[in-house]
C-alpha cells in the first residue's frame, strides 16, 4: 500500500473537524459547549453538518466526545454497544431514568463498556477540555440515540426539535420539520419503567477496566480488554485488546481482520508493507486485512494503546440480565 493510500487511512487529532450542534441537547444549558467529533462512520449524529473523516466502516464506528469543564452529555441510550475510553480528562460517567442509579468516575486511559438498553450521560469533571474516544457497534450504529424524555422536553424549550427521521431542526435559525416528518416522540413512562436499575458495583466489576490494571497485564503481552475470552466478556461486533511497549516485538504481523489503532500515551512507530509514519495519541488508524503491518515505540517512555477489530459476532444488544455475583 502507498503512503498516500495509507494517509487517507489515518485520522490525526489535529485534523478532527467537531461539530457543535450534532444532537438534540446543543443548545440545552448545561450541554451546549460539546463537539462531537465523527472518525469512522456516521455514528449517531442527528445533524447533517457532521464532519465524517472515513466513511467505510469495518463493522463498527469510531468516533469521540470533547467537552469543557462541567458540560455533559445528556441522558440516552443506544440499542448495540458503546465503548468509550478516556483520552484526556477526569469523566464522570452516571446511569438511569434520572441518572441517579449511579456513577463513577473515569480517569485517563479507563476503558468503559456500557450496557446497552439503559440510560446513560456522561460529564467533564476536570479542569481543562477533555476528550473521549468512542466505539459504536455496527455498521450503523444501531439507526441513532434514543433520548430520555427530559432530554427532548428541554430541548424543545431551546428550540431544537427532533424529527421522526432522526434529524435535528433548529426553529431559532428559522428550521421546520417537512411536510411529510413529524416530530419524534418521546418514550412513555411505561416505556421507560421496563428499563432496568443497574447497581453500580456490578457496572464497575463487569464493565469498566483501569488503565493502571491494564498497563499490568499487558506488561508482556497485549491484554484482551473485550471479546468473549477477555477481561470485560461480551461479543459485541468487535474485540479491543490493549497493547504496551512490552506487548508487542517489532516483527511484522498480519491480520485477517479490520484493525483500527488508537494510540493513548506515547508515540509509535507504524510501518506497513510500504511505508512508515507515526502514530500520537488521538491518532486513529485503520489498518486494512491483510496488510503487513508493525508497531513498534517511537520514543522512550511510557507507551500504550488500543487495538480493536471486527469479529463475525452480531452487533445487536450486548446485554440480557446483570452476571451472578
């Protein structure tokens, strides 16, 4: 593969182009100063203005959240998975109806695999402007967000409508839903009390793996975050392995699937059968099956990253009932 073939392949942090009014809350207090930020695939947006950087997704969507200080995202839910791993930042993570079923909160390098089917939001809880990385599961990311009905009230109060086409529409700018598209409709109540309460000490047993504990086991090879056989066990369309300058020899390998690198900390060296750049973290990468590649440290010092690629596994709900105790 060229170095131009390949450079279409990577997206660096320093080109992210965000979009700022993505979903129903941009302009709801409180949430109107995230951008959102789509790598590969559409995702979930609800505006037609988002930027997408790759639009061929290999059987999942990556994309990314950065937030201010003190601005969240709002509560929904999503029918496949969503993974989220902090790349900058202090997260607090919370869940349920209100949000108030619980939380926890997320440092730098913290990988999270919410269950799909409940609630969730998200907020900056540090100092400076933070950013998450996100994987959504399948190609489509399961058709969009479902909002809890709070969410689409005071969004409404703002001026932003969503429409049953899973579009936003901005009546302060003078936008109007077509003829033909009504607004959507928010879940009933009854609808909402069949999602269950999740108790926050199995979410961080089951769900959430430290970044600390990971640089650990992956001290002499890449350690399996998610997959079946893995750390946080689930098939949700994808596995993520995460790899440190101890995980991985400067051989070249191959694989059968799509491989998508996202570096955390460090700079790597990435060369393929035709080329060579560097990888930083914020760097996506998607490396193509097939192709000769290897990944080696560039610098000394700590160096960690993300590896995900696709499986065969269907990416519907990943979740049924909490694991027994």
């Amino acid at each position: 593969m060229t170095g131009d073939a390949m450079d279409a392949r990577i997206v660096r942090y320093g080109d992210l182009q965000p979009c700022r009014t993505a979903f129903i809350d941009a302009h709801t207090p409180g949430s109107d100063q995230k951008e959102n930020f789509t790598i590969i695939g559409a995702g979930v947006t609800e505006s037609p203005h988002q930027h997408v950087h790759i639009r061929e997704t290999p059987g999942f969507n990556i994309g990314a959240a950065g937030q201010p200080p003190n601005c969240r995202n709002s509560l929904h839910y999503h029918t496949t998975a969503e993974v989220f791993f902090v790349l900058k930042g202090r997260w607090r993570f919370f869940w349920g109806r209100r949000g108030t079923d619980g939380e926890f909160i997320a440092e730098e390098g913290d990988i999270f695999n919410i269950p799909t089917g409940i609630f969730r939001g998200f907020e900056n809880v540090g100092t400076d402007y933070g950013m998450i990385m996100s994987i959504l599961g399948g190609d489509d990311a399961g058709g969009g967000v479902t909002w809890a009905p709070q969410v689409i009230e005071e969004a409404r109060d703002h001026g932003l409508v969503l429409g049953e086409n899973g579009v936003v529409y901005d009546t302060e700018i003078g936008e109007t839903l077509p003829h033909n598209v009504g607004p959507m409709a928010p879940l009933t109540e009854a609808q909402c009390a069949a999602i269950p309460e999740v108790p926050v000490e199995r979410v961080v047993r089951d769900y959430v793996a430290r970044y600390l504990d990971l640089l650990a086991l992956a001290a002499e090879r890449p350690a399996k975050v998610i997959g079946p056989d893995a750390l946080l066990r689930d098939r949700p369309g994808f596995e993520v392995d995460f790899l440190t300058r101890g995980s991985i020899g400067p051989e070249m390998y191959v694989s059968d699937r799509h491989e998508i690198i996202m570096p955390v900390r460090g700079h790597w060296t990435f060369a393929w059968d035709g080329g060579a750049t560097v990888l930083n973290p914020g760097d996506t990468a998607a490396v193509p099956p097939g192709l000769k590649r290897a990944l080696m440290p560039a610098m000394t010092g700590e160096a960690s990253l993300y590896r995900i690629r696709n499986t065969d596994d269907p990416a519907g709900p990943t979740w049924t009932g909490w694991k027994e105790a």
